[in-house]
C-alpha cells in the first residue's frame, strides 16, 4: 500500500524540462527567485533611508553574498548526513534560547538578539530551520498513523516553541505552529484532525470576538471528532473539554498572556483610527504609502512617503509598503508571482525527493517562506494584524537573510538528488 507521504509526493512529482546553454543544470526558479528579490530590496532598502545618516542596503547585499556562500555549500551535502546531528542540533537550538533569557541584548520591547563579536544574532530565526530538520527526522521515522503519533513531534517543538514566545516573539512562535501542522499534514496527518489542532485558535478568537457562535462551533467540532477519531465517546469528551478550557481562558490569557503592545496591535488591526497617532501609526501610514502608488508607482527612489520617512523602521517589516509607493500595483503582483513561482518549486522538489526525510525538509521550508510572505503583507495591507514577522529577502535583517539563503541551499540539495542526472546546483 502507499503511504499518504508517498501519494502526496507525487501529486508534485512532474518532469523536469531539459536544460541547454550555460545554464544548464542551475534551477532557475529556486536560485533566481531569492537572488532577483534580493537585488530589488537593496534598492528599496536605500529608498527607506534617503533622509539617514547611514544605509543598510550594502550590507543587505554583502549579507545575501555570505548566505549565497552557505545556501551553496549546503547544496553540495547529502541531506541524510545531518540526520545524525539532529541530538546536537536539538541541543544547541535549545541551549541558543535559553541564552536570550540571560544574556541576551533587549530593542524594542523584546529580548531576543544576542551579541556575538558586535554582530546582533537572533536564535529564534535559526531555531525555525533547525526544527524543520527536527521534525523532518522524527517524522521521516515515526508518520502520522494515530492520534497518539501527535505526541512526539509536538513535545518536540513544545519546548523551542514556548522559549521563543516568552521573549517575547509572537510571530516567530506562530511559523513555529505553521511548520509544525503543515509538516504534520504532509507526514500523512488527515485534513480533519488538522482543523481539530486548529480549533482551540478559533475558538479562543471567538469566545472573545463573538462568543454566541461558539454554541454551534463546539458541537461541529465534537461531531468531527466522533467521525474520524477513534475511541469515539473519550475522543469527543477530550475535544469538548478542550474547546471549553480556552473559551473559559481566553480573557485571562488575553489580559497576562500578552504584552500591552501585543494587546495593541491587535486591537488596532480592526480599526487603526482608534490611536492613528500611536499603535494605528504604523499601518495607516503604509495602506496610504501603497494605495499612492496606483498602478505603475511613482519611481524607484522616487516615493514621496517613504522619502520622508512617514513608517518608521520601514526598511524590515514594512517594506512592503515601500514596494507598493514605488513600484505600484503592476510590482507587487510581479513580486507575489515569484514568491508563487518558487511555492510551486517547492512542491515539485518535495514530490521528487528520494526519501521522506528530504521531502519533509522541503515543505518545511516552503511553509515557512510562504507564511511570512502571506502574514507580512496581509500586515502591511490591513488584511492581518501588525506582527514581527519580516519578508523573505525583502526585510532588512542578518540573521532572517542568512537563515532564508540556507533553507534554499538544503533544498537545492534534495532537487540535486532528485535529478536523474548529476547537477553542479
């Protein structure tokens, strides 16, 4: 019988093209996709910051030059062999957090940098590649099956998780929930006890939004469970309970769960003319900075909002907005259709893996990029609340760029493998 992992795999597994010229071999796709946005984000980087006495477009590139070195090293090594180094890893990904807490170097609210020879290094972004191999061994060997095969990879990621929420890092932890169910539902896990995992979420946004709903969203959620669980009466009592627990803690997790400008942000989301001077800020000034834009935008170098500086640290998480001034309406579609280009990529390498290790690595890593790409710019847009979650290869930052060059240098290396005939890339 084949696996669901197996069956999944292949719904990608298409042929490749054959390949001529000088290029022959380099994937266009994944390569290029990473490298063009690269480019295109030192120019608006710089864009950002005209008015400064300083500009980290140079060093946005010389970084991309240093992750462009590793993302090619790891091409050239065997996925497998890092199976072995997955305890170490575990370790030092732990070892890594629990420093933040100690000696760490605080910014904006949140402690979560540490300072290694003057560079700051952000744990928690290499702790999200490190979980995806974490996950990928544990998974490779032990696939989704039962209810009980949920355990060990959630106690897995459990502790990384919660070490980063606490710094806190409400964004990071949240792409550690989305690699955890997407590579869950990619080991073979059935789409109905993924929205099961998914529904203490909804129900905690709904016992604090709208919570008459809940008296029919429970009882959905009790029936799924008696469909496809087994030990029906235990399954549907456990979910229901469950269900209620986070109804009933909702508010208290609301009010000490989260700081005050979490609690902000997510506030403002539903209506940022409530404080459009403070936490509102933010993201009226970059829906006005991407609706100016209009069709063509106004010219690289050229916006007149960002040339100001009207969103403060615009060159990180707000870069978007930049994009959509500058380079208007017809350049974000462009840049969201390269982010799609290299999805679709993606999905095709993890269907031609030759073992469920690497293919599980791969949709790890496709769940992580996409999810940044779609929560940063539902952010910036007004679609999604205000979180610090940077765009992959757009948003000013060291320790995001390096780790994004290198999650393409492990799945360069599974699409090698994959080829029926050696590549240099």
């Amino acid at each position: 019988m084949v696996s669901l992992l197996a069956r999944r795999k292949g719904m990608f597994a298409g042929g490749d093209r054959t390949r001529r010229g000088w290029l022959n071999g380099v994937d266009k796709i994944l390569w290029g996709v990473p490298l063009g946005i690269t480019c295109l984000a030192g120019g608006l980087i710089a864009s950002t910051q005209r008015q400064a006495t300083y500009a980290d477009w140079y060093d946005h590139w010389i970084t991309a030059a240093v992750g462009m070195v590793l993302a090619l090293i790891l091409a050239k090594i065997p996925l497998e062999r890092l199976n072995a180094l997955l305890g170490p890893l575990y370790g030092l990904t732990v070892v890594s957090l629990l420093a933040v807490r100690f000696v760490g170097t605080s910014a904006l609210g949140a402690q979560r940098w540490i300072s290694i020879a003057g560079f700051h290094v952000q744990p928690s972004e290499f702790a999200k590649l490190a979980a995806i191999l974490l996950l990928a061994g544990v998974l490779s060997r032990f696939p989704i099956e039962r209810p009980v095969d949920l355990v060990r990879p959630t106690a897995l990621i459990g502790l990384p998780w919660i070490l980063v929420f606490i710094q806190p890092d409400l964004g990071t932890s949240l792409v550690f929930g989305t690699l955890l169910l997407v590579m869950l539902f990619w080991a073979g896990m059935p789409l109905s006890w993924l929205v099961l995992l998914l529904s203490p979420l909804i129900t905690a946004v709904l016992a604090g939004t709208v919570p008459w709903i809940l008296a029919g969203w429970i009882p959905l959620m009790a029936y799924l469970a008696w469909r496809s669980l087994p030990w029906k009466r235990p399954a549907v009592a456990v979910v229901v309970a469950i269900q209620g627990l986070f109804a009933l803690i909702t508010p208290y997790l609301w009010m000490h769960g989260l700081k005050d400008y979490q609690r902000d942000r997510l506030l403002v989301f539903l209506d940022p003319a409530k404080d459009p001077l403070g936490a509102g800020y933010h993201l009226m000034q970059s829906k006005i900075g991407i609706g100016s834009g209009q069709l063509f935008g106004t010219g690289l170098l050229h916006g007149h909002l960002t040339k100001l500086q009207f969103i403060p640290e615009q060159h990180t998480d707000f870069i978007f907005s930049a994009m959509g001034e500058e380079l208007g309406f017809l350049g974000c579609v462009l840049l969201i259709t390269a982010y799609g280009l290299l999805l679709w990529r993606l999905l095709q390498i993890a269907g031609k893996a030759r073992s469920d290790f690497e293919s599980l690595v791969v949709i790890g890593v496709a769940g992580m990029l996409m999810f940044q790409v779609v929560i940063n710019i539902s952010m910036t847009i007004g679609l999604g609340p205000v979180t610090g979650i940077p765009l992959p290869w757009m948003s000013y930052g060291r320790s995001a760029m390096l780790l994004n060059f290198m999650a393409v240098g492990l799945c360069a290396s599974v699409a090698r493998r994959g080829q029926p005939t050696k590549s240099p890339w």
